[in-house]
C-alpha cells in the first residue's frame, strides 16, 4: 500500500508540468523523489562508499566516509601513488603521495566549502533561499534520452551548476559543474537501490576540461549510517620520509645559475649530478623519462599534467634519494616526461624541481648574490627586516594579493620558474586588457608555446612594495594550461621576484619578501 501512495503522488507531480510552462523547482523536488524522497535522504547521517577509480592511466580502489554537511575522509589507492583527502568541518585538506598534508586557506576553497554545507541541506531547491536560484533552460537529448536542463547559480562564489533530469524517470543523467578554471562534466549510469532506500548511481564517468582529464568511478559497496567514530575526520599529520642535511638543520648559500630569468641548480640523483630547473609552479617535481631509465629507474603509468603552454602526458617514478649536495629527500615519488630535455637550451638539464621537494624547507632565493638555501621549516626563525605575506597555496603555489596600476586587484601566483610576468586570459577578457597594446613575444611551455604581448603598465604592488614602470605579458589567445586560470589574476616571475630577496614557507603559507638593501 505504501508504494501505492507514493506512485500515486508521483504521477500527480508530473502531471503538474506542462511543456510551456515547467518550473525547475518542481523537477527538483521529483528528482528527490524518485531517487527515495528528501527525508530519507536527510535521514542518512553518515555513508561508507567504496569502489574502483581510474583517472588517465590509473586505475586504482577508493574509500569514502562521510557525515553530514561537511566532514569526509577520502582514500584512493592506485598502488604506484595514494592520496588522500577530507574535511574535519573546519578545514578541507588533501594529503599527497608523499606524505605532505595541505590545508585549502584560499577564499575560492573556503566559498565552495560555504556551497557544499548549503547543498547537503537541500536549499537549493528552496524557491524562496537566498544563495540560490534555479532556472530551466529547456528540453534536451542526452546520451539518446530527453532530459529537462535545469542551471543552478548562486551569490556566493562564480561557480554554475547544470543537471539534467531524465523526462521520464526524473534521474539524473548528468551534470556540468562551470567554475572559472575547470569544467566537469559527469554522466551518472547503472542505477540501483541502495541501503537506506535511496536510488544511486553506481557509475559516474568524468571529462574535466580543458585538461583533457577522463574520470571513472564505478561502486562497489555503499553503506547508510555506518557508526564512525569521531576521531575519523581528524586532520592526519605529515608522513614525510627522511631529510639528510651535511651539516646541521640547513643547507646554506648554494650557488645557482641565474641565465634567460630561470634558475638553475646542480641536483643529485642516484650520486649523477646534472642541472635541473626551481620551480615553484610545479605541483611535482620533474624528471626526464630516458635519464631516469638511465639511472635504472622504473617507469609506471601517469596522468594528463598541464602547465603554461597546454596539457601533456606524465608518468611516475620513484626516486630513492635527491637534493642537492648538502640536502637530500628520500623516497619520492615525482613525474617523469619524455622529451624534457630536448626543451631547454642547456642540453644538460634533465628535471625541474617542484612542490614535493621545495615545500619541505623554509627555502631562501637570494637572486642578487644567485644563492639558495635550505632550512627546516620546524627550527627556522626569521631575524631580517623584511615584509610578510600571507600567501594561500592554490594549486601547490603560492598566491598573493597584487595591485596592478592601483586599479586591477586580486591574487597572483608566485613562480619561479616563470621568466616573465603574465595576466590570465579570462581576467585579462574580463577587464579589457586583451586590447593593450604591445610588443608580441612567444612564451614556451613543456610541450607548446603560446603568443603573448609585452604590455607596459605604469605600476604594480606586492604588499607594501611598488615598482613603476612594469612590463606585463598579455595572452593573445586562451590556452588549456595554466594561461586558462579563472581564479588567479596572474603569475608573478622571476622578472618581479629578480628585484627582491625571497622566503617560501609553505608550512604557514606565508612569502617573504626582502629588498636588496635590507
């Protein structure tokens, strides 16, 4: 008899909607229903979700548990790397393959946390809720079925969600998740009732675009109210395996070679010292695929990587044990590209040195006397007299706030392994800056180039420091790396950075920037 009632509701909810006149409230609130109903769903406290997943290359296990509205902890195993990542309802966080746990400071992070917590309460299909508005945009075919395209906006953040609705059945089919930089599109498949009497679907395949990234998650088991102890959430400490230092707890005034704006630093791996590029804009370190077979390193399966000029192929190797001479970092696991060194001028250089490496030391550029330094990050004190930054770490950078000609402000990324200094495509469309006028110039990246223009601006601001006047590159086009950020204004390089003496902490997420007479 119950099931009765509840058909009998059903069909007088979809009777209601008319071709002229379907309001997307409505086709919410049937897509609730016919997965189980809103108070069933409100009655799942806490889930244990696991299953397969394969992103590019990889294919692997995840578990998931979660509570609501916020708090998750999320483990994929791919066997040559495992992540992880969560919420303790105060702070989501991500831990990667090598042990470093990062705390998401940035607004964009903390605004789509703010997103989550309403959504998990359903106020988006609230007519009358402040923070959302649902609209219908019409009657679409998707993967051969007719869905209702439903958009969901909202005030708080740029991000602009759209479901579509299966006719019929009110199942999702699929979903378009628009933020500045990414776009997520998710088609949801093998339906089945799951504990706790909710319909669910058990396989979601993912594009993540521009990226050129492909998504599959298939589940296993999924479990409703499962007893989880509080503790669970808890944010883990680091995991990092071992630092040798020569001497000490620094390595101190290493010699660099500062030639066309890049750093170049001597690197050992497997006792073989050869030339390899600083940067901080690298979310991994980076080594040449056929050195790294040279050193009788093993190659495993990878990911699509993106960077300045556009999207490539990576893969993974484990290195037992590199740094530099008075340092060393044991037991990473980083990138490997083929063709590397075929891109850089010096034909010696076979790596780039990134995040994984860089964010385990207080690390010193002294760019005047091209010296760099090494310190523990946990006995570090800084005596000198220069200014401090907060610097929310947003795609393993670095991000500060910069004011361009006292009138274009927001966050830029700082990275030292960019010659010059760039605006972001979309910021830069947004703010009429395409039209600037300039001196065109190629900017290279790891497999592409892009055309860029050299445009002088009269002044920018890094906290209390101003330089006047200021070269500024331009993109002409958009591109799919780097270029395509919509969250970050631009990337500060070593044309700006060359003026000062810098400190990156990545353990409070702070820079600090000195000037050559300080």
């Amino acid at each position: 008899m119950p099931n009765k009632i509840l058909f009998f509701i059903f069909s007088l909810l979809i009777s209601n909607l008319s071709a002229n006149d379907l309001d997307p409230y409505t086709i919410f609130q049937n897509h609730y229903l016919a997965i189980g109903g809103v108070e069933k769903l409100r009655a799942i406290k806490t889930s244990y979700t696991q299953g397969q997943i394969k992103v590019d290359n990889l294919t692997g296990t995840f578990s998931e548990w979660s509570e609501t509205p916020i708090r998750y902890r999320l483990n994929k195993d791919f066997s040559v790397i495992t992540r992880q990542a969560g919420d303790n309802g105060k702070h989501a966080w991500s831990k990667d393959t090598n042990g470093k746990v990062l705390i998401y400071k940035d607004n964009k992070s903390q605004q789509r946390r703010q997103l989550s917590i309403l959504m998990n309460d359903y106020a988006h299909i609230n007519r009358n809720d402040k923070n959302f508005t649902l609209s219908y945009k019409g009657f679409i075919n998707i993967d051969d079925k007719p869905t209702y395209a439903i958009k969901l906006s909202n005030r708080i953040n740029d991000d602009i969600y759209w479901y579509y609705f299966d006719s019929k059945s009110f199942l999702l089919v699929k979903t378009v998740e628009k933020q500045p930089d990414i776009e997520i599109h998710s088609h949801y498949l093998d339906y089945r009732l799951t504990d706790g009497g909710i319909l669910m679907s058990f396989n979601i395949e993912s594009e993540i675009k521009p990226r050129n990234k492909h998504k599959s998650i298939v589940i296993k088991k999924f479990q409703a109210n499962p007893k989880i102890l509080d503790n669970f959430f808890k944010m883990p400490a680091n995991s990092l395996s071992s630092i040798t230092f020569k001497q000490g707890n620094s390595a101190e005034d290493i010699p660099f070679e500062f030639n066309g704006s890049l750093i170049y630093f001597p690197l050992l791996v497997q006792n073989n010292q050869t030339l390899w590029i600083i940067d901080s804009g690298a979310s991994l370190s980076l080594i040449d695929e056929d050195y790294a077979k040279e050193l009788g390193l093993k190659i495993y399966p990878g990911i699509k990587g993106f960077g300045f000029g556009g999207t490539f192929d990576l893969s993974y190797v484990k290195v037992p044990s590199y740094g530099p001479q008075k340092v060393q970092v044991k037991n990473q696991t980083i990138y490997a590209y083929k063709g590397l060194a075929q891109n850089f001028d010096y034909l010696q250089i076979k790596g780039i040195l990134g995040y994984d490496f860089l964010s385990r030391f207080i690390v010193k550029i002294d760019y005047h006397k091209q010296l760099i330094s090494f310190y523990d990050d946990h006995t570090f004190q800084y005596k000198g007299n220069g200014t401090s930054i907060d610097a929310p770490l947003k795609y393993n950078t670095f991000s500060i706030p910069v004011s361009l000609e006292n009138q274009f402000h927001g966050y830029w990324s700082i990275d030292i392994g960019a010659y010059d200094s760039s605006l972001h495509y979309a910021y830069a469309k947004k703010n009429g800056l395409l039209q600037r006028k300039g001196i065109e110039t190629t900017s290279s990246g790891i497999e592409s180039a892009i055309i860029e223009r050299s445009v002088e601006f009269h002044s920018i601001k890094l906290g209390p420091y101003t330089m006047e006047p200021v070269m500024i590159n331009i993109p002409v086009s958009k591109s799919s790396g780097i270029g395509s950020f919509g969250e970050l204004v631009g990337n500060i390089g070593n044309s700006i950075l060359r003026n000062f003496t810098l400190y990156l902490d990545y353990q409070n997420q702070k820079i600090i920037l000195e000037t050559v007479n300080n």
